[in-house]
C-alpha cells in the first residue's frame, strides 16, 4: 500500500472541534501541534492550554487516557509559524467565518511545508471559494475534510476536493483518515453542507414540520424517531440538544443563505420553535435546556404550544411499534395505509426523506451508496434512505411517493428523477451503486486501503460476502462458527448472543485449538460486530445450578478455566481480535491468548463483582501471574503486592478501560499487544499478526510456577476493605468478594513468595466462585441482572 507519511498533524483552531480532532490524533500515536491565536493576557498560548486542559473534563471522553493530553504541542501564530514546516498534514478547523478563515490562510500560506496536505474542517462553507485564498502553489493540495462531533467517535468523515485538488491528494489523505485514524469516509461534492448535513438536517427540519402537522410531542417523536426507526437511540429532539441548537441553527442558515433555487427551499426556514429556544439561551445540553430540560432527575419536554417545560415520557402506540417490527415492504405499506396520527407521521417523514435524497443525489454525491454511508456513519442510522427504499420494493415506493407528489402531501411540488421510473428494482447492485451524473453503477473505491478491510460495510442490494457464510467451514456448533478465509489461519467466530461463553462455546473453542493445531498456522477469535464477548453466560447454567447447585456448577466452571489453559499453552498463537465488549469471560479469554489486537473502542474489564460474583475463568489467576512477571521483570528481589494492587483494585471495582488505550493502562493489554484503528482492519490486522508470530517460529511458554504474595499481602488487604466498609464506602457483602478476590490474586493462606501453578489458583477461584453462588446477596444481584439489565447493591 502506497502510504502518505504522516510525521506531524497541524490543527489550526482550540475550539471544540480542532482541540477534539487533536486529541483523536494522539489517540492513534499521530504527533500533534495545535495552534490558535496568541493569548491577550499571560502566557501567549494560554488559550490553547486551556483547551486542552479542557479535553480532560469532556464527557464522552475525546481522549483514550488523560494523560496523553499532554502529548498535543501547544502553539500560537504570532510566534510558531515555522512549526508548520515540520506539517505533512494541516487541518484548518476555526470557526464558520468564511473572512476569518481566508485571513488565517494569507497568514499561514508562506510557512508551510511545500508537499503538505491542506484541509479545511468545515461543516459547510464553499472549499472551491476556500480555495480562492491560497496561493496557486497551495490550491492542488487544498480540500475539505468534515469530522463530526465528537470526533473521536463518530466514524464518519467527509473529504471534498475542489476543481483544482489533484485526485492523488485525496487518495493519500483517505488512506491516512481511514487506516491511521480509523474512519468511514465519504467523498462529497462542494455544495452546502455536503452530504450528510445536507440531507441530515433537512429531514430533521422535515420531522419538526410533519410532527407538528399530525400533533405530535417531542418525546413520543424521539420514541418514534429511535431505535424504533432503526436510528440513533436519541430520536430527533434529543440529537438537536446534543449537537447544539445554535449549531443546527448555523447549518440551517447555510441552506437558506445558499439554496434559494432549491425545490425544497421553502422548508429550509427556521422553525419557530427553534428559534424561540435560541433567542432565550436554550441551546440544548450544553445550556441545560432546549427541546429538553433537566430539573433534578427529571427529565422534563418542552410544550411548544404554552411555551413551558412539562412531564415526559410519552411513547409510540403499541399498534405502531407493531408496525414497524414488520418487514420492510409490509411496515410502510401499514404506516401509509393507517390512519393513525403516529403511523401517518411516520410514512410522511420516510416519503419526504426518499424525495429529498431522489431529487438531490446527483448534485451532492458522486452514487447513492455515499449518501446512504453518510446518513448511517454521521447519523446513526441502520439503514441509509436509498437501502430501505430498494428493500421495501423500489418501483412500488416510487409510485406512492410520485401519488403523494402529485396530490400535494409532499414538502415540495419537485417531480421525483426520471431514472428512479427506469425500470429499475433499486440504486445498489453487486456491480456497483447508481451514479446519475455518470449514468452509470460504479464499484466501491479500489484503493489499496480498502483490501485491508476483509468485511467492510456494505450497503442492502451490494451482494456482499456475509462473514459467517464465508471461507472453508471447518465446524459448526449452535453458538460457534471455525473456518478459514485463506487456507493458512483458522477464524473461531462466537455467534451467541452478545457472544456469552455457554458449554457449547467452550467445547468449541477447544475444537478450534485442536483443528488448528492440526491444519493451521494459528487461531484467531473475532466476530463481525461490536462485540467480543460480554463474558461467561450464566443463564445457560441455571438449569444445572437449580438442579444441583453449586456443585453441579463446579465441573462446568473447571471446563471454562481448562479451555482458558489450553488457549494459553496451544502449540499455535492463538490471537484474540476484540471489538467493542470484551467484559468477564471475554476479558478472561483474552488475556489467556497469545496475543490480542484491539480495536480503538473496546471496552475490557473483569466486571463479575456487578453479579456478585468473583472473576472464575482464569482472571484472577492473570492477574496474579502478571504482577509475578512485572516483579521479575523489575528486579528479582522485588516485592510482589506492589505490583499486585492495581490488578487487585480492578478485579474489586469492576474497572472497565473505556478505550483500548486505556485497556493497556489497566494491564488488560500489553505493551506488545496492537491497536487498530479501523474496526474494518482488526480481522486482516489479526490474521497478520498470527502469521507473523508462526513464522518467527512460535512456541507457546513454558508452564511455571508463581510466585504469590501470600496471607501477609491478603490481611493488608482486608484491612484496608474493612476500613471502606465502616466508612459505609461498600456494602458487608461488597467487602466479602473482595476479600475472595484477595485470597486469589495472593495466593491463599501461604507464606509470601510461595511457588504455585496456574491450576492451584484456579482451583482456588472455582472454590470461591461456586461458594458465592449460593449466598442469598449474590443470588439477587444475579436475578436482578437478569431481570433488569442493571447491577443490584446489596
């Protein structure tokens, strides 16, 4: 792969955005220096210091750890311009003032380095007028790039060249925005807003209008408009909150300000209501009032109609959350055909966004697939408008959406295109996704970067390869999937629920090792969704534990720690491929391979005290193991319980590292474990690194014995508890785990530096694991689990 060397990253702007973007680079080890105009007061970069004083505040988090916040460079224009020499890569991300940024070019425009890639993050302003400000030299490596807020999280990113940005340009900062920093990006034509605001924010002004039209409140809306519709859980009024009624009144603005031939203009005016909130300061979350308000731990909605803030909590009607669990073709036959105020908004929200994206596609993207990839990355949709149009039956859509057109019910008189009524059954195909401007159904980008991308998303109608239907199968049980993409390396793919390890995923992980043993170079356990796995599932085992109890559990739990040693000791590496969840037995089975390769967002703790419960499937055991090995490493003299605590604190306080960066910092992840970026690399990552260590001739370790910190290091520990419980810090039952917790990680009733096998402490945790099954509090907190999702405190 042709890679564009990235050195150092220039972000121009302290603000919200740029000190964000900053932050997301230093996540993925991308040098930084931030820039902003020189402090009018003390130090002359005071206030890019405070920004990112500021990232370490910020919830959700822009940083994988605090601490990396002081690996952003801090800088002024006044007196650092010539950092912008050492720049491969600038990123302009000030605010939305088409002067003020064509001031800041002139500026800049003679320091930068004379290959670097100049890009404006802007939500909407022309990047061809942007362009205009540089010098001749400047403009070939000169285009947009649109994060979305926050950036660290929202996966997608908008590129948009202008007429003179060489098509090379573009290719290396897509290879860099997706495989460096981790992104789905979509390229879009330079108009108002680009794609996903475009057509984004529309039908959220589409939504606003139709809601009033059938009657509707804000909070049955958001019902209707979440997970209900298949998009982000916080409907439409809530989205606004969080973004920022001043900045979704800043997009609108832009539509009215540059759309004025629009078909569709007339419904680009600023609604009432929203502009009512922002004349009173209500600008959403970051204000504590908008649509929504938060009065103690109520959360109360806005009654547009008196102007004041009321109860919520209003819900979809039943019969219309029948409606649309239905599949695609029958659901908006049923919501069009209803006369239910909530079934008519919701086919009317649908049709207009159809005749909003059919009308428009050729002016702002290049295919539609762009547009359905920008509505789902940048708005949390399942489904873009063009997929559950084609799956809903294309040519019948079509017809309703033209019946509707014509009798008025539209937001806009617009005939839908000619091509829509070509015959055609919808706008993906295998071939490629519909191109109005070429007339044709052009492929997704060959970049080299995308053949590290093994199961990238795609889009309905695009026949492309399932991962669980593909490669040679090996195996087949009712929870687990073996097979091979390439012949050389065995994939184990958990299919459970939320991949819990039950009996039949641990037999068949053992199969795995022993197939792979066989015919492979090496194992790797992945699964295609953001789960890797949400720990052991203890619901399957309550048949045996109602018929036998704890001892019936005993044999079961001896098998889940034998298949976590037999992952350990295989003659194969055995590399673990983690996305999203990786909790209890899924943290467990991790640590125990030979290697793990994380993506960005996983999430990774030993959580069981949360069901009452201690770590049983090895973790404990981990942790004890790996403060031995860190005492060793540091001086063979050296005191085990110091390197213990950490481990043990965790394990207690059910700590879960929100990124993988953090992960590595609780000891979850090692130094030489890898961290992926790009959720779509970590199977290629993967199977590279279990190649990698076959070919250097890979040889499992050497079983040992342990060193454990023994009955002193457990009565320091229990002593500090017993401190917190009479502080009313944790509950008796609380203090009784964690004092199991301690007796494992120390070794037990043994003097310090005593030598033990892995099977000894594991023994131990079954001992104490299947004894806390049957006290009373664990029983609770693991029905309570069950029953309602959340952890009980008793």
């Amino acid at each position: 792969m042709n890679r564009f060397n990235v050195r150092k990253v220039a972000v121009l702007g302290a603000g919200v955005m740029g000190a964000q973007i900053a932050a997301h680079l230093v996540n993925c080890r991308v040098p930084v220096v931030l820039f902003d105009l020189p402090a009018k007061e003390g130090a002359k970069n005071g206030i890019v210091t405070k920004a990112i004083d500021n990232l370490k505040k910020l919830k959700p988090a822009p940083l994988g750890v605090s601490e990396d916040a002081a690996r952003i460079e801090a800088a002024n224009y006044e007196e650092h311009l010539a950092k912008l020499a050492e720049c491969d890569l600038v990123i302009e991300a000030i605010a939305e003032r088409m002067d003020w940024k064509l001031d800041l070019y002139q500026r800049i425009a003679g320091a930068l380095a004379p290959h670097a890639i100049v890009a404006s993050n802007t939500s909407g302003l022309s990047i061809t007028k942007l362009s205009e400000a540089l010098p001749e030299a400047i403009r070939p490596r000169f285009c947009g790039i649109h994060f979305f807020n926050p950036p660290r999280y929202m996966y997608l990113v908008e590129l948009i060249p202008t007429p003179t940005t060489r098509p090379e340009i573009l290719d290396q900062l897509e290879t860099f925005v997706t495989s460096t920093l981790g992104k789905g990006v979509v390229r879009a034509k330079d108009t108002p807003n680009f794609i996903a605001n475009r057509v984004g924010i529309a039908g959220m002004l589409a939504t606003i209008k139709e809601a009033e039209t059938f009657g509707l409140s804000v909070d049955v809306v958001d019902d209707l408009t979440g997970k209900k519709l298949g998009r982000a859980s916080s409907g439409t009024f809530r989205t606004a909150d969080v973004v920022g009624l001043d900045t979704m009144a800043h997009v609108i603005k832009t539509l009215q300000d540059n759309l004025q031939g629009d078909p569709f203009y007339p419904s680009y005016g600023t609604p009432p209501v929203l502009a009512r909130l922002i004349e009173q300061g209500a600008l959403g979350q970051k204000t504590g009032a908008g649509f929504y308000k938060k009065v103690g731990k109520d959360i109360l909605r806005l009654d547009a109609a008196k102007g004041e803030y009321v109860a919520s909590g209003g819900k979809a009607e039943p019969i219309v959350e029948r409606m649309l669990k239905k599949a695609p073709a029958e659901r908006l036959k049923l919501l069009r055909e209803s006369s239910n105020p909530q079934a008519q908004f919701l086919w009317a929200i649908l049709r207009d966004a159809f005749h909003y994206a059919a009308v428009h596609l050729a002016d702002i993207a290049d295919t539609a697939r762009d547009v359905d990839f920008a509505m789902r990355w940048g708005f949390g949709m399942q489904q873009g408008p063009f997929e559950l149009w084609q799956q809903a039956g294309w040519k019948q859509v079509a017809q309703w959406v033209k019946d509707d057109i014509e009798a008025g019910k539209a937001l806009s008189t617009a005939p839908l295109p000619a091509w829509v009524f070509d015959g055609r059954d919808g706008v993906h195909t295998p071939e490629g996704s519909w191109s109005p401007a070429q007339g044709r159904y052009v492929p997704r980008s060959s970049l080299a970067v995308y053949q590290r991308q093994a199961f990238p998303e795609n889009v309905v109608g695009a026949g492309a390869a399932e991962p669980l239907k593909s490669g040679t199968e090996e195996f087949r049980g009712e929870e687990i999937r073996l097979w091979s993409p390439d012949g050389e390396v065995l994939v184990a793919s958990i299919t459970a629920k939320l991949h819990l390890i039950s009996p039949d995923v641990t037999a068949g992980l053992l199969k795995a090792v022993e197939i792979a043993e066989a015919k492979y170079q090496g194992l790797v356990i992945w699964s295609p969704d953001d789960v890797f796995s949400a720990g052991a599932n203890l619901e399957s085992l309550m048949p045996v534990f109602m018929k036998s109890g704890a001892k019936g559990i005993a044999p079961e739990e001896k098998k889940l720690q034998d298949m976590m040693l037999r992952v350990r000791y295989a003659q194969v590496p055995v590399v673990a491929a983690m996305r999203g969840l990786a909790l209890g037995g899924g943290c467990e089975l991790a640590v125990h391979c030979a290697r793990r390769v994380a993506a960005m967002e996983s999430y990774i703790g030993l959580v069981e005290v949360g069901v009452g419960l201690i770590p049983g499937g090895g973790g404990l055991t981990y942790i004890a193991r790996r403060a031995a090995e860190m005492a060793a490493a540091g001086n063979a003299n050296a005191d085990i319980f110091k390197f213990l605590t950490d481990g043990f604190t965790n394990a207690a306080m059910a700590k879960v590292g929100t990124s993988a960066i953090e992960s590595r910092k609780l000891g979850y992840l090692l130094d030489s474990d890898v961290i992926v970026p790009n959720k779509d690399e970590l199977l290629h990552v993967a199977i590279g690194q279990a190649k990698a260590l076959a070919d250097a001739g890979y040889r499992p370790p050497p079983k040992a014995v342990i060193p454990v910190a023994g009955r002193s290091a457990i009565a320091t520990i229990k002593g500090q508890l017993a401190n917190m419980r009479d502080g009313g810090f944790i509950s008796e039952h609380d203090f009784h785990i964690s004092a199991l917790i301690a007796d494992v990680v120390c070794g037990g009733e043994v003097d310090a530096g005593s030598l033990v096998s892995e099977e000894y402490l594991m023994a131990l945790e079954r001992k104490h694991f299947c004894g806390l099954l049957e006290h009373p509090k664990t029983q609770e907190r693991i029905m309570g689990m069950l029953q309602t999702g959340k952890p009980v405190r008793n």
